[in-house]
C-alpha cells in the first residue's frame, strides 16, 4: 500500500507540473489545469523507455525542471514543521525545506517509473472564481482494485498556482510527515530533524547511484 500511495502522488505531482509556463498556469482554471495535464504526463511515462527502465537519472531530471518550480515547499515543509517553524531561525528553515524537498523529491522519482495503466477522473471543482485557496478532489482508476481517493490543495501566487499539500485515501501528505517531524524536534530539536532528514538523504542517494540535481 505504502508504494501505491508513493506511486499515485508522483503522479499527481507530475500532473501538475508539466505545462507551458507561469503564463497559461494563471489563465488556466486548477481543475483543468490538472485534468490537461495528467494524461500527457500519463502517456509520458508509459512510452519513455528510459524512465520505464527505471534510469533514476532521467527521473531525477524530469522531476527537477518540470515539478519543483511548481510547489510551494517553504509552506508544505513549515505545516509539517508546526509551531516549531516559526522557533527555527532562518538558516534552519532554509535547511530543513532544502532536506524535505530532496526527500520527497527522491520518493516521488522511486514511483514514477512504476505507472503503468492508471487514468484519472476529475470531480467538480468546488470553488468561487476569486479564491486563492482551493481544493481538487479526483479518483485514480485501475484496471484491478477500488479507484483510489486522490486530492490536492493549491494556492493562487503570483507565479501561478502552487501545490502545497496532497491527499491520498484520506491522509493528507502534511499531517503524515507532522507527527514524525515532532517526534524528531521533541527527541533532538530542529538541528536533529534537519541532520534525520540529510542522513536518510544521504541513504537514499547512495541506493539509487544518484541524486537530485541542485542538492
């Protein structure tokens, strides 16, 4: 289950991320913005070889240009940090969102290679046409198995829509990792969850002969 999960929310990023600049993201209503999207991502990593191959270097890559600039990870990273961000100083802060970042940046590219013969059904979106804030409910359909509940939650910048946090059969992404980033900052503080986070990093780079470019 926990690889499914892994698995539906690359793909729901990577829906979000792969359109044709800043411009058409703030023309583009979040629902359709998503819906357009999803399926040419979708039809991507069924016919690249490479990324079906499992070439974590050209998933790294893809996932660098194409998805980062579109998420909002000082706010994803301080909701799952709570009340500890705002006690964190700066040069903190900067940390612990460049290890989240790189963390989810290494979970989302172990999955996208798994999409195989997944679609994506939208719901209506229910939202005012002046909100900042809005939510996107849709399933996942599969060819075996229940559709799997699949949300996201955008805000409106002035660089155009952001995700910041994502659920998936009812557990949104934030709350998942809060639980565990208290238990670190309550056992060894900020520094101690930064270094958790950078040696679990560190692990993951060495097994999959790589890391994220920028890191």
């Amino acid at each position: 289950m926990k690889n499914l999960i892994t698995k539906i929310i690359a793909l729901s990023l990577l829906g979000m991320a792969l359109f044709g600049g800043n411009a058409m993201a703030q023309q583009e209503a979040p629902d359709v913005l998503v819906k357009r999207i999803s399926q040419e991502i979708i039809d991507l990593a069924k016919n690249d070889k490479e990324i079906q191959a499992g070439n974590q270097k050209r998933v790294y890559d893809m996932v660098e240009s194409k998805i980062l600039p579109y998420i909002d990870f000082p706010r994803m990273t301080s909701l799952a940090a709570g009340k500890s961000w705002k006690e964190a100083t700066p040069d903190q802060q900067k940390q612990l969102t460049n290890e989240f970042r790189t963390l989810l940046v290494f979970t989302y590219s172990g999955a996208i290679s798994q999409i195989k013969d997944q679609r994506v059904e939208f719901k209506p979106l229910r939202a005012a046409p002046d909100d900042t804030e809005v939510e996107v409910r849709s399933q996942v359909i599969q060819t075996r198995g229940e559709p799997i509940q699949l949300n996201y939650r955008l805000e409106k910048l002035a660089s155009g829509w952001k995700i910041f946090d994502i659920n998936v059969l009812g557990a949104w992404l934030v709350e998942t990792y809060k639980g565990s980033f208290s238990a670190e900052i309550t056992k060894s503080g900020i520094d101690g969850l930064i270094k958790t986070l950078a040696e679990k990093n560190k692990k993951l780079a060495a097994a999959g002969a790589g890391k994220p470019a920028g890191k």
